[in-house]
C-alpha cells in the first residue's frame, strides 16, 4: 500500500536518529512513491494491471509497446522534446513554478486521486475504441492528439510532482 508505506517512511526520513542508511532508503521510497503517484496508470485499472496489459502502437519504426510502459517512456520523452533533463528542469519551474503554493496543497491521497481522475477521463478514455470494463483493443494505435495531449498532461503531472517532492523534503528535513 503507497499510502501506509509513504507514511513510514517519511517518519524515518524525518528522524535524525534513524541512521544514515535507514533514511536514504526512506528518501528513496518516498521519491518514488510520490513520482509514482501522478503518473495516471499507477492510480487507474481496466482490469489490465494499469495498462500493462494493453498493447499500442506508436507507429512506424517503433515497437509495440505497453501503455503504462508508454506513459512511463515515449509520452515523457515527447513531453521533454529535445531539452535536456536539466533544460526541461527549467522549462518546468518557468512554466509552472508560479503556482507552486497552490500546487503543493493536498495529500497523497489526493494526489493519486487526481491521477486516478486523469486515467479515467484521458487515459482511457480517449484510447481509439475504448469500452470501460472491456479489455482494450490490441494493438491501439495512438493517435497523434492523443499523443500531443498526453504530452501536455505528463509536463503538468512532472511539474506537480517535483514542486510536491520539494514540499515534502522541505517540510520534512529543513529544520
């Protein structure tokens, strides 16, 4: 459970007496479960182990791929376009950065809901013949718009989850 490990581990991490590598190992988790947290297939299901179990095609030259795999990969990397990690760092704070009190408003929980909300009403849902509770036709060829929107909803998701990350350290380890 993300939530009840989040909760512990944030304990350690902020417990100076829990010892070095006790607390990396919490850092660790608690990166990952917060980066975990806006992605919208690890908060969505149809039944398809967060679409682990759905095949799409991205087209020529490329291997079908997940679509969890793709939304942890291609749609991130279109998202990023040709920027380098540190440049797109950077478009992200220019972008988002003036709503960062506003963004980091919330709970865990109400993060992972928002990208359960995402896997509903996008994720899903706008797959080309798509039925909820059925399996999704495979392979899915994904559309352009569906690509370029996905692109755009994972830049804001990125940007969500690094200016939450930062409050969470920020609350738990500036002292």
């Amino acid at each position: 459970c993300p939530l009840a490990a989040y909760d512990r581990y944030v304990k350690v991490l902020a417990d100076p007496g829990a010892g070095r590598e006790a607390r990396l190992d919490a850092l660790r988790v608690v990166v990952h479960v917060i980066g975990d947290a806006h992605q919208p297939l690890h908060a969505g299901d149809n039944g398809d182990r967060g679409g682990n179990d759905v095949s799409v095609d991205m087209g020529p030259q490329r291997d079908p791929r997940s679509l969890h795999g793709n939304w942890d990969r291609e749609v991130v990397d279109l998202a990023k376009g040709r920027a380098s990690n540190r440049q797109f760092a950077r478009q992200l704070v220019r972008q988002f950065g003036s709503n960062a009190p506003r963004l980091r408003n919330g709970t865990l929980r109400d993060w992972m809901q928002e990208s359960y909300e995402l896997a509903q009403t996008f994720t899903y849902a706008r797959l080309p013949g798509f039925v909820c509770g059925r399996p999704a036709p495979s392979p899915v060829r994904l559309p352009q718009q569906y690509r370029d929107e996905a692109a755009r909803i994972a830049k804001a998701r990125l940007a969500r989850g690094g200016i939450r990350l930062a409050g969470v350290l920020n609350a738990t380890l500036v002292r």
